[in-house]
C-alpha cells in the first residue's frame, strides 16, 4: 500500500484544531520514534526508512515496526508502507541491532490524531509538535493502490484546503532532518 500524505505547517493551530474536532473525536498521544539504519546508511541512501515507533496513548501503549519504501511520488514524497503491530518493543530494538542495524535518530512527536472519511477515502490527519522543533504540523494520509495515489492526493489537497491549509503550507521537510539540524 502507499501512504498518499502531504504535510504542512499550520499557522492557526486552533483553527485547524476546530475543524477537525467538526469532523471526528481526536485522540492525544505521544510517539516515541527511533529510526534505524546499517552501519553504511544504505537505507537512507535509497531513501528507504526502518523505524520502531512506540505510542503513548490515554487507553493503552502500543509498538508498530515499519518499513517505507522510496518515495514513488515526487511532489508528495509519498512511500510505500509496511507496518505491523509488535508485542515487545524491546525485543525489537534487540532483533534490529543483532541484524546489524543501528540507531541513528530518536524523537518524540506530540500528537492529535483524527480519524474520519472524507471523498470516499479513510482518512488519518495528525496535528503534530515536535518539543524540539519550532511550529505545528499537519498530516493528512490515506492507504491506496500505487495506481490511485495522484487521484488520492488529489482528494487530501481537497480535504487540507477544506480545514483551512493552502498550497503554500505544503512541506517536504522530514521531522528526522529538521531534528538532525536542531541538534547540530
């Protein structure tokens, strides 16, 4: 499946927040993201990403592994994605690095996550701050074919202008690299 998503910076936090509270409940929870690669960086240099993700929520705590795929839509920078639910995280972290794979960036995103359909489509949109970073986001995400992703971005640009996002809050920016340069 291929994650359509577009990503912006939102400058009305609150606005965007009443919106979306308008289409479905939102639900609070913080990511614990570590984003794994081997020792040369392959991954990264076929713009592939590894990560364990562990979610904080108000009702349980849960850990997902993913896998992304390089990016098979340009403007967009949306991937293939695999991700499954894992029972033990720390058994995880332990099977990665005993194939080699190293840590090479950990973050934490505080999130609000909307489940809701809109065109058709099941769509996934998540208010996120990152503590480290300056700013708001959003992201608006639907699964599809690889063969429906233009018609699916197409309806995620529609549903973003709808909560009030424009074409010019777009951005390709990776959390991984704006918290890589916060750092350094």
């Amino acid at each position: 499946m291929i994650e359509a998503e577009l990503k912006a910076r939102v400058h009305t936090p609150e606005e965007v927040l009443r919106r979306l509270d308008e289409r479905a409940t939102g639900r609070a929870e913080v990511y614990q993201d570590t984003y794994y690669d081997d020792p040369d960086g392959s991954l990264g240099k076929r713009d592939q990403e590894l990560r364990v993700r562990t979610v904080h929520g108000p009702d349980e705590t849960r850990t997902v592994l993913t896998f992304k795929g390089a990016q098979v839509d340009e403007v967009s920078g949306s991937k293939p994605e695999h991700e499954t639910r894992v029972e033990d995280a720390e058994a995880v972290h332990a099977m990665l690095h005993g194939l080699g794979y190293m840590p090479v960036i950990a973050f934490e995103k505080r999130c609000r996550n909307y489940d809701f359909e809109a065109r058709g489509r099941r769509m996934l949109a998540t208010l996120v701050r990152v503590p480290e970073l300056d700013g708001t986001f959003l992201e608006l995400e639907t699964l599809v074919n690889e063969t429906d992703t233009q018609a699916a971005l197409a309806d995620v640009r529609a549903v973003l202008a709808e909560l009030g996002i424009s074409e010019h809050d777009l951005t390709r920016e990776l959390y991984t690299d704006a918290v890589r340069t916060h750092r350094h």
